[in-house]
C-alpha cells in the first residue's frame, strides 16, 4: 500500500511538471504571435548594418545601411560610411609649427609639421610664412629709376634709393 502511495506521487510530480512546461510554452508561443511594433528610426549596429527593436519583445529587424545620394552617410541612421578619406583643399596652416587638413565627409583629422623642402622660408603644403630670419643676398637690385631693392626669399624685401641724383629728384618733385 506504502508503495503505492509513493508510486502515485511520483506520477503526480510528473503530471504537474509536464503541465508547467506546457503553459510556460504555450506563454512562450502566445508572445511571438504579436505584430512586432518597431520605432521610426534605424539606430546603427556595426558597419554593415543598422538595427530597429520591437518595442514589445525586444526583436531584432536588422537592415543594410542605404547611401542613395552618395554622401557616405547612411540616409537612415546617419552612421558614416566606409570612404576614402577627401580632404579637400589639403593643409592649412594650424599654428607656427603644425598645419592640419579635415576630412570633408567625416571630419577626420590629419596634423603635420610644416615643411620647406625648397628653402624659400614657406611651408610647400599650407603656404604659411614659416619663423626665420629674413635672409638678403648681398647685391642689391633694380627696382625702378629711384629704388633698389634687397629681398628675402619669404617676399619681404626692403628698399632704397637709387642714388642721390635720384633722390635729389624726387625731392625736387614734390
Ligand atoms: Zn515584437
Ligand atoms: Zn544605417
Ligand atoms: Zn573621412
Ligand atoms: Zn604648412
Ligand atoms: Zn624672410
């Protein structure tokens, strides 16, 4: 008798355990039957994919980024497309020592020292006038009929009058 009782209960564990198992299911297959509500905008998921969730369970609707009109931004998300960097119009001067270019379509940022490969005293990338001690050859040369010139390679020049003669006459007329 004992054992029958044993006998029964165990049956009973099963039944009950196999009916919870049933009604965690059926919960389960209720859920996915709902229409998945998804927001309006595409939030972005890694490079190649952006991703709208249901606002219900959580599901995932994953899509490729779209770039109709070729500005390497993905028109859904906003997310910045793979590209080649375009950097426009290229260097420009940052400060005395450095000139910067941006990148058009992400912004991104390249620093470089400035150079002067050809000795003329400006950067050959950004133009800038870079720190020197202006440098004026020994010969002074012609500029006009009243002034002789001295210039440094950098543009900056200094001037003076040719010779007194010259110089007497443009006293004389004024
Ligand atoms: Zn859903
Ligand atoms: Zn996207
Ligand atoms: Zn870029
Ligand atoms: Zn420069
Ligand atoms: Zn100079």
């Amino acid at each position: 008798m004992n054992k029958m009782k044993r006998h029964l209960c165990f049956l009973l564990t099963v039944v009950m355990v196999a009916s919870l198992l049933f009604s965690v299911n059926a919960f389960a297959t209720n859920e996915d039957q709902h229409e998945h509500t998804y927001p309006d905008n595409f939030v972005y998921e890694d490079e190649y994919y952006h991703a709208k969730y249901c606002t219900i369970c959580g599901a995932q609707l994953l899509d490729p980024h779209i770039d109709e009109n070729n500005d390497y931004k993905c028109d859904d998300c906003g997310a910045v497309l793979e590209h080649d960097h375009d950097f426009g119009d290229g260097f420009v001067a940052y400060d005395k020592d450095y000139h910067v270019k941006h990148c058009t379509i992400c912004g991104a940022e390249v620093m470089e020292p400035h150079v002067d490969a050809n000795k003329d005293y400006k950067c050959d990338d950004c133009n800038v006038v870079l720190d020197h001690e202006h440098y004026f050859a020994n010969n002074w040369e012609y500029l006009d009929e009243v002034y002789h010139v001295k210039t440094c390679a950098c543009g900056a020049a200094i001037y003076e009058l040719l010779t007194k003669t010259a110089s007497a006459m443009l006293a004389a007329l004024k």
